[in-house]
C-alpha cells in the first residue's frame, strides 16, 4: 500500500485561476513543483513563479501538448482543465502513464464510473498499470457532497433530500458567468445551447448522484430540467459593469429530480447566477424523515475553495490504493493548516 508523503513532488495540468491557486498552495507549503502545463498561449514559457505573482522558481510553463512527459518525476498531478472527462483524458494519459497519481477539477471526475463508464474503465485500467489513485475533488467535496452524506446520520427513516443553493458562479472568473448566460436573451440563450451537453447540461444531476451512491441507494430514474434565470428588473452587474435588462439571462437554474428502489427521492436545485448586492452564497441540504433537518453551508470565499479543497485531499490521494477512488470513500476533508 502506497503512503502519504508529506512533501510530495507536485505537477499542475491547466494554469487558469484554479490551477494558478493550486501552484501557490504548494509552495506555501514548501511541496516542490516538478510540473506545470498549459495549452498554448502566453503563459507556456514564463516561469511558473512570476506566472502566479511570486519570485521565479527555476520552473517554465510547458505547453502540454508538446512536453515530453517521459522525464516527469511527480508524485501528484493537480488537474484544472475542464468539467468533462471526454476533455480532460488526454492529461489523464499523460501523468498516470508518467507515474502521478490525479486529482482533478472537474464535475464529472467526482464520479466517472457512472458518468462516463467507458472513459472511467480505461482510466482504471491505467491507474492499475501504473500504481496510481484517481479522484476528482474540488468545492463540491465538502459543501455539496459529504454535506449531503453527513445530513442524514441522526436518521432513522428518510423520506427525501432537497439540495438548494445559490452560487455566484463569476467568483471563479467572469467568463464563467458568461457561460451561464448572463446578459443573453432567452433566445440567444436556447442558441448558444447553455442548457446542452456543451454547456450545463448533467452538471447539477452530479452531487445527488454521488450522495445516492455513497448513501448506497439505487437509483432507478433521473430527470434534468435547466433554464435561464430571468428577473423583472433591470440589473446592475459589478462583474460585467455593465446593466442587464430586464427579461434578459443573469444565469441558470438548474432542476434534478432523483428516485430511487428504496423509496428514497432526491432534489437538486442549483442557481448558478449573478448576485444582487449583499447576497452571499448559500447550500442547503433538507432531509425530511425521522427527525427532519437541514444543514446550511454559507460560502463566504468560493473562489478560494474549490483549489483549497482539492489541496487538503492530497494526503488521501497519496495515501490510497491504486485505481479509482470516489470522495466519499474516504473520510471527510480534513484542513491542511492542522498538519
């Protein structure tokens, strides 16, 4: 069995605002970077340092479709590309065949085996070949997932789970607004296709399916619905600076409906939007059973969490068996400032 080693050599695959966080994390913790990768642009060739705002480190940004990945001595990989595992595989490819074990940013990733079977079987068969564990964390780790999971302990019987939340999703970067589809028209909306598999199709069905999952439930059916969120006011954003009109997108809603063999009924309610002044982000998972409750999560830093997150699941990663490993396999995050 693999251990955790308390310093390990660190790779970053995508140095957008997550990855760029991932970077500083570990030299905060004195983890020596022995990777970093981009897709073509200006940051392939700057040091690493002086790309995220600091010293140099001796490190320059490869351009990940041409880097020779045969030389690479990492321990861990961070990966920061995109929500799709069809997307991200080729870094799969790259650092597991190199002898890194992942962890990615990235929805799908939280539960590939049943999100993308084919995808999630060859990444099994080469984190068996090479002796490496992978997991997809992030945000959702804690506040949409394991919340879930710890909301029904006191329980004796469940009858549902509602998960209600409120994101205001340009925290992690404006263009994400944008691709929610702030300040279209309805029409644009249903053109650019938001709502689609290329856009934020399947996203929002994730969290439930992984609570469904660790909760051991079988889940029989599953419906998706997504819109776009409208108000009847014009609305000033401080993100955009601009003003969205009334009857025009400030984002999406997206609705998922879960049941299962055991009578069990999931609910999924998620705004990811722009926000109205002193609005802050909420998560609320309402169990109804024996007893009823809710567990709120307020999200006061969101845009430093979801790095932060996949950070502290570092020490597991290293630490776990090779092959896939699901969040909710292991215990629930635990805070790096502690070790």
């Amino acid at each position: 069995m693999k251990t955790s080693n308390i310093s390990p050599r660190i790779a970053v695959y995508g140095l957008g605002f997550v990855g760029q966080q991932l970077a500083g994390f570990a030299l905060d913790k004195g983890w020596k970077i022995v990777g970093a990768y981009n897709r073509a642009g200006d940051k392939v060739g700057q040091d690493l340092g002086t790309l995220i705002g600091r010293e140099p480190i001796g490190l320059l940004v490869e351009d990940c479709e041409a880097a020779n990945y045969s030389q690479l001595n990492a321990d861990l990989a961070f990966v920061a590309v995109s929500d799709r595992l069809e997307d991200n595989f080729p870094s799969y490819q790259r650092l597991m065949s190199a002898g890194a074990n992942i962890l990615c940013h990235g929805a799908e990733s939280c539960n590939p085996r049943r999100l993308n079977p084919a995808i999630a079987e060859q990444i099994q068969t080469l984190a068996l070949e090479h002796g490496v564990t992978f997991t997809g964390s992030g945000i959702w780790d804690m506040t949409r997932i394991w919340a879930g999971i710890l909301s029904v302990g006191p329980n004796t019987e469940i009858e549902s789970m509602t998960h209600t939340s409120f994101t205001d999703i340009a925290r992690q970067g404006v263009h994400l607004l944008r691709f929610c589809g702030a300040g279209l028209t309805v029409k644009e909306f249903e053109e650019k296709s938001v709502a689609g598999n290329g856009g934020l199709g399947g996203i929002a069905i994730i969290p439930p399916l992984c609570v469904a999952d660790a909760l051991g439930l079988d889940v029989i059916d599953v419906k998706e619905k997504v819109e776009p969120i409208i108000w009847e006011e014009d609305h000033q954003s401080h993100w955009l600076n601009e003003t969205i009109p009334a009857g025009h997108v400030v984002g999406t809603r997206m609705h998922v409906d879960i049941s299962t063999r055991e009578g069990v009924t999931l609910h999924n309610c998620f705004e990811y939007r722009d926000f109205k002044p002193n609005e802050v982000e909420q998560l609320i998972w309402k169990v109804k059973g024996k007893p009823s409750m809710e567990v709120r999560i307020v999200r006061e830093a969101s845009h430093m969490a979801s790095a932060s997150s996949l950070f502290n699941r570092a020490p597991d990663v290293l630490a776990a068996e090779p092959g896939i490993r699901e969040i909710w396999t292991y215990q629930p995050l635990r805070s790096s400032a502690l070790n």
